[in-house]
C-alpha cells in the first residue's frame, strides 16, 4: 500500500469519526460506504441490507468459492472527551470502539480490488449495522438479499487494547463469549409510607436478588463451564418518600464461553427470579436484550489469516481462551467457515468504550494487507 493511499484512508477514517451513528441509525454512514465502493469500481453494490447493511460484489469472472470480509457501521452513546482535531462532531456519540478504523480497513481492500479482482470466485465486502446491540448480524443475514452474497468463508478483525500496537491474537474454536442483557421487572402493590403493611414492597425480593444473582456466575477459567452475572441497573419505587414501593426493575449482564451454558445459566436465573417473588408475594416478568451468541472460529479458516500474518510479516500468536466480550460476528459462522482475529492497538492504549479512546491509524495498512493476503491464499493473487 503506498503511502499516499495510507493517508487517504486516514483522512477517510477521521471523516467517519467525526459523524459517528447510533446502531439501528447509520443511515448517512452507509451512502457514504456504498458511495466509495461505487467509486472502487464494485461489481454490485447492495443497500438496506438488514438495515443500513451495505455489499460490495467483486467478480473474477471464474468459478470459486466467495470470500466475505466484515466490518461494522455504528458508533456509541458515549461523548467523546478528547482534543483530536477530528474529535467527534455529535454530541453523545462517538466512534469509541474502533468500527471507523474496521471500516476503513475493508474500504482498502476495495481500492486493492478495483485494480487487480481475485483470480477466481468472488469477494463480498459486508459493512454490518448494529454489531454494539447484537441486532446487526442476525438482521444482516435474514434480509433476502444476503443470499445473493452469501460467503463460504467470512473474515473479520477487532482492534484490541492491551495487544502490542500491530500485533495479531488467533483462537481456535470459542473466540468470544456469549452475553445477554436479563431484565426482570417486579410488581407488587404501593402503600402509604407510613403504612407499608398495606402494600406489597419488592424491596426484599430487590435485596435478595441482587447477591444471589450475582453468585450464580463469578467468572473463573474460561471454559466450558465458565459463567459470569453482572448487576449493572436496580430502580425501586419512586423518588418520594411518602410511598412505599410496588415496582423495581433489576437488570442483569449473563456471560459464558458456550451457548449451552448460557442455557443452562439463564434457567437458573430465571427459576430464581420465580421464586424470590414467588416467596415475597410478587408478579414478575423477565426479558432479554442485546443477546450475543458464542463466536467460534473455523480451524482452518485461522489457518487462512495465521498464514496471512506471516506473509506480511505481522507478529501473530495463538491463544487458547476466548475474549470475555461478546461479538455478533458468530452470527456469519453459521453456514460458513469464519474467523475473527484480534489486531493490536497497543498495550497502554484506552480501552474500548472508554470516552479518550481512539482507533490508530498505523493498524490500518496491517488490517487491510492481512485481509488481502487471505484472499490471495483462498482465491489467487490479488496484487
């Protein structure tokens, strides 16, 4: 990559970064891709897939298998606080998990690709929305379109804090764990303050629930039988002190390696749930949101990006765990071969979500040369 295509990227990634949108509302983010895409001469350029969801089709014109590369659209809810000059322009809303620096990486090998297609099968570009609810994926893949580019392989990268700046991770099997947001709601019946007996208060099944749903999972090895719950919102009652409550809302993080143990995990919460209320005298109801499966990458897909690494001379090492967060790529494994691997943002660098956190931009010609030399190794040279 020269460098002058270095820098036109790194300018594009600081245009993404001051305009960051919500998962669900990254309405201008993707006319913007599907316009760049136009302009690196795509074959076919998909829109509204799954919601804002864009594809690019590159052809070779020869049978072969079809190589997918993911990214992901959306930014966060969370106000940047930072002096960059490109810092972000939305009040709230900020690019703080890197998805600008992804995007950018697969628009280089969109520029790679419009000078020299693959030399059989096909490459499919999936700009995904709402990866930070868990919405995206499974939306992206139910929409009609994707099975015109549908993948046999999917790729796809995460920076990751804590890494050595540049630096590549690879997991065979679990890659990242699944997650859920459990939302109980507890109704019993308001009194007057100064005669709480008259009314059903779910303070105690509240106090109850809060510990022993947090011992149900503390962490440990990660494992098959690794579980992890995390209280993160309790309300209860109103803000007065002239009623005794009748309502509190509880909502829980449930976190595993496998899918069957969050199974098994959610059906020891939730008969907990029943019974604490059922012991205080409450109606219950139990919800779930923001719901990430388990992310499990292919053997011999991490075989495909190990390989790439070492041709383009990136250090890369194999682990055997997974990362404690959660990813909707899973979702791209499920009648394909996928693979996500976790690229270096330094070992001192904010972590993501963080509101000082921001994407480096030397990761961007590692990114975008590691995804080209796996579609060599699949398809044939490309450049």
């Amino acid at each position: 990559m020269t460098p002058e295509r270095i820098a036109q990227l790194i300018r594009l990634r600081h245009e993404f970064h001051q305009q960051p949108e919500l998962s669900g509302q990254e309405e201008n983010t993707a006319a913007r891709v599907a316009d760049l895409l136009r302009q690196a001469g795509a074959d076919r350029v998909l829109c509204g897939i799954g919601g804002h969801g864009v594809a690019a089709v590159y052809e070779s014109g020869v049978p072969g298998p079809t190589v997918g590369i993911r990214c992901e659209l959306d930014g966060l809810p969370i106000q940047e606080l930072s002096d960059l000059e490109y810092t972000s322009r939305i009040a709230g809303k900020g690019h703080l998990c890197g998805h600008d620096g992804h995007m950018v990486m697969v628009l280089g090998v969109a520029e790679a690709l419009k000078e020299q297609r693959p030399k059989s099968g096909r490459v499919v570009l999936i700009f995904q929305p709402a990866e930070e609810t868990g919405h995206g994926a499974i939306a992206y893949r139910a929409d009609p379109q994707f099975a015109e580019v549908a993948p046999d392989i999917v790729l796809s990268l995460h920076n990751l804090p804590g890494l050595e700046l540049g630096a590549v991770e690879l997991c065979e099997g679990p890659a990242n764990c699944a997650s859920r947001g459990m939302q109980i709601v507890l109704t019993g019946k308001t009194s007057h303050a100064a005669a709480p007996q008259d009314g059903v208060s779910p303070a105690g099944a509240l106090s109850t629930l809060i510990p022993a749903l947090a011992n149900l999972g503390a962490g440990g090895d990660l494992d098959d039988t690794y579980a992890l719950t995390t209280v993160t919102h309790a309300t209860l009652g109103e803000r007065t002190v002239g009623v005794a409550p009748g309502q509190a809302e509880l909502w829980v993080t449930l976190r595993t390696v496998s899918d069957a143990r969050m199974e098994s995990l959610m059906a020891e919460a939730e008969t907990l749930v029943k019974n604490t209320a059922k012991a205080e005298g409450l109606a219950f109801e139990i919800s779930y949101d923001e719901v990430f499966e388990a992310c499990v990458n292919d053997r011999e897909t991490v075989s495909v990006l190990a390989k790439a690494c070492a041709d383009r001379g990136v250090a890369c090492r194999l682990v055997d765990q997974p990362q404690r967060f959660s990813e909707d790529f899973g979702q791209f494994g499920k009648g394909a071969q996928a693979a996500m691997f976790w690229l270096g943002a330094g070992q001192d660098h904010p972590q993501l979500h963080n509101p000082d956190y921001d994407f480096p931009d030397a990761l961007i010609p590692i990114g975008t040369g590691i995804f080209l030399s796996a579609i060599d190794a699949v398809l044939g040279k490309t450049c």
